[in-house]
C-alpha cells in the first residue's frame, strides 16, 4: 500500500534572539530537509518573540491545521524560557516533574559538583500528557504533546531530539528533487521554463538566480514532485532546452542547502 | 522632541526554497540589525511558499498590524515569481509598466547581447501606486506600497533595495543592548538573573546556551533597552553577579550575529 496523502508541518522557532538578528538560525534547514526525507511538507515557519500570548495563540492556531507542528527555543532554565509553561496553557493543561530525568539532570549536575535548584527542576517540568524525546547531551529532554514536538533552540540538542521524535512521525510519499544549474539569465529560460511548468503540473519547479564566488550570476532550477519517474521525464527535458538555449546545464543536488547569501555583506 | 513610541516591523521570506531546506536564508538577520539601528523593532517573520492565496492573506493580516512589512523573494522573471500580482490583489490594485525601468532593463538587456520579451518585462511592472527602490545592480527595483516593502531574494540586491527603503522608514527610539559571556551553566544563573530582570523590567534580558568550538558550552546573555544609563547599570550589575559566583565573564557585543550551529551537523 502506498501513501498518497501529503502529511503538512509547520516549524516555531522562539526567541528574541532570532529577531533582533543576534543569532543566525540553523534549525530551519535541518528540520525541512530531515522531514522530507520521510514524506512530510514543511508548509510554513513562523519566527516569533518569547512572548507568551503570542506564543500560546499562534500555538492554538497551527496545532490544528497541520499535522505536525515543531517548535524550537525557550525550554532551559532560565526566566526567558517559557515555551513549556506557554504549551501547557495552549493545551490546557496542567505540568509535572518527570522523576526518572529530575534524577538523571541532579546525578548529571552533582558530577559537575554544582547543585539541583528550583531553577534546574524547570528542564525536568513538563505538560500533563508529554512523551519524552531525551538526548544523550543535555539530560534535559524534549517532548511531544499531540502532535506538537517542543525541542531545543541550541543546534546540537535540537537534533538528537529531532532524532527522537522522528520516531513518532508518519509521513506519505516522498517528494524527490532534481536540479540543474545554467549561466544564461532567468529571463531567457523564464517562456520555455513556464511551458515545462505548464506540461507537468505535478512537478514544482522553481527558478532561483543567486551570485556565486568567482564565477558571477547563476540561476539554479529545482524540480520536485512524487512520482520519479515524471520527475525524471521534466529534467531530461529541462536539460534539453537548456543546453538548446546555450546555457551550459549542469545537474544539481537540490539536497546540499545553498546560501542565499555571499560571504561579505555589501558596505 | 524625542520620539518615545516604539514602530514595529514584520518580515515576509517568500520562497518554496526556504521550506524544503534548499535555501539558507540570511536575510532576516540583516534587515533585524538593519531596523534596530534606526529604532524599529521586528515583531514577526513568517516563511511562506509560492502559494497566492498564502501570500495575499498574510499581507493583509500583518500591514494593518505593524507599521512596516517587508518581503524578500518572488519578484523575478520566472512563473514561480507571483509575490507583485499578490501584493497588487492584497491592497485590491492593478499593475502598470513602469516605462523608466523598461527602459533602463532594455539598454542593460541588449548590452548582454539579449533581448527584452514579456517575461523581462515583468520586472519592470508594479502594483499601482508603488514608489521604486531602485538599486545599482540588477535594475529591476524593489518597490514601496503604502507600509509594504518588496524586496528581491538575492541578498547582495535585497541589500541594496533595504538601503533605499530606509530613506521612507521613521524609526522610534533605539533598542541599545550590552552583552556578557560566562563559562557557568544557565542553572546557576538562573535566579540571580530573574531577579536582575525583576528590578530593571524596562530591559529585557535574554540568556542563551551554546556549543563553541574548541572551549565548549558557554552562556551569553543579552540585555536590550532603550535608556542607556539604566541598560549600563544593569550590566553592571550582571558582570558583577557573575563574576562572584565565579563565572569569569567578558563583555561580549551582542550586535554581532552568532550562528545557533555548530560547524558539523551531527551525523
């Protein structure tokens, strides 16, 4: 039997930091990529400040038109972390102290010679009715309520839990990419690249330009779909007036995460 | 006179590419620093695909709630390109040729040895009564509609259109921040930076853990606010709590974008 229904997700990543531009997230990428890979459409991502109201509605608001919903940020100890306090009361729901990881974080803890405090007992506070998503770095695990997955906001943690929580996930069919990448302009392939869009409506094709290091302009083109063998039908014909246009096609991995950006930012 | 109401922004990334984990945005991060610098704060950032429905309703829900909107992605040539038809059908207006900017893509156009053709022109189109930003680069400009403010992906060009769209923002008073990192762990912190938070409530304290190569996991913490004199005394305050609990804490700017990740992924 195979899947055909598309499984949707939608990503929250909290925190004051990521709107102020002092950290650069990385979670995104990561998140996207290791969802598709299991037939799971990240469909929207939302970057929000550590407030509680707006986290709570916002909560509220996609829990129900996904099926999966993540969030990163905002579950460590200190006062600024209020993801979970902010999940109980979107679920309405109560929290507890998990015994089993307010053990291991106190054993974890006393073996860095320092001591268990109220603080501390936060990261082992959880909503009535979570399921744990530990990792072997922090003691401090995530967790999943519904279909709601409350992870780390720190890189590294985020995706041993990510890890865990794919446990839990079902996705459907896997949408499968191909790439090419030309030196003529958008503007050249734009008519003929509209056609191909136009004579394969299952197959999402997008055309991205962007400055490359020492060779100047490129546009990329992506396409994506579920059914290879189409999938593979549009690239060959991709690569064919391409290369008929003078645009020296070459394919491209989709998968490998571009920067949009050059090194240096403009002065 | 100083201007004592804080002016809000949200920000829109456009772009199917930003979803599947292809692309590594790096925008939001400059237009944040960008707008802090001349006092108005970024509330929101949504990633949305090239959907029309998506795009139209997201911008007539957020330009009625912040003061400016900003959107990068979707203004090429390409079919995938709908962010101007959706700006246009948000604000209920149709579009026009601007006949500079044909002009001007003509001359660049034939330099290359090309041809002007329907889908270049589309990059000299606008929605009705927008004002262009115009950059030196790409000569197809960005443009302004009332508080919304279209921009390309391209960072380089992005950049370059936020450089003139600064020249329409008015800006409150400015967020300052001052910075600390500390080798202690965020549990014994914790208290004694609740309560810093609880006797200065005009600064708004922000701590976050992370793995650095080479020396580990150290903590950063950041305060924002836009009395000078009580953000310095507060920082004073912190640098001398943590530096009695033995933290051995060095000024650290918070200007600077920090990326959330390590290096390597984990594998």
């Amino acid at each position: 039997m195979t899947e055909t229904r598309i499984y949707t997700a939608s990503l929250i990543l909290i925190g004051n930091e990521l709107l102020s531009g002092r950290t650069q997230d990385k979670n995104l990428t990561f998140i996207a990529k290791g969802l598709n890979e299991i037939g799971i459409s990240m469909l929207a991502a939302y970057v929000i400040p550590d407030v509680r109201e707006t986290i709570i509605n916002l909560l509220n608001e996609v829990r129900t038109k996904y099926d999966y919903v993540f969030t990163t940020g905002g579950i460590g100890p200190t006062h600024d972390d209020i993801t979970t306090e902010c999940v109980a009361a979107a679920f309405g729901v109560g929290t507890y102290v998990d015994e089993e990881t307010a053990e291991l974080l106190t054993k974890r803890i006393q073996a860095r010679g320092e001591i268990m405090n109220p603080a501390r007992l936060r990261m082992a506070t959880f909503p009535q009715g979570s399921e744990l998503l530990k990792n072997e770095v922090s003691a401090a695990p995530g967790y999943k309520l519904e279909n709601v997955f409350v992870m780390a906001g720190v890189p590294r943690i985020m995706q041993l839990m990510f890890r865990e929580a794919k446990k839990h996930l079902r996705g459907g069919q896997i949408i499968k990419s191909r790439g090419a990448v030309t030196d003529i302009g958008e503007g050249t392939i734009a008519a003929p690249l509209a056609e191909l869009q136009k004579r394969y409506p299952m197959i999402d094709i997008g055309s991205y330009p962007q400055m490359r290091q020492n060779v100047g302009f490129r546009v990329s083109i992506v396409l994506r779909g579920t059914n290879e063998h189409i999938l593979n039908r549009a690239h060959e014909e991709l690569m064919g007036f391409l290369h008929d246009l003078g645009g020296n096609p070459i394919e491209e991995d989709p998968q490998t995460t571009q920067g949009s950006a050059e090194p240096e930012d403009l002065k």
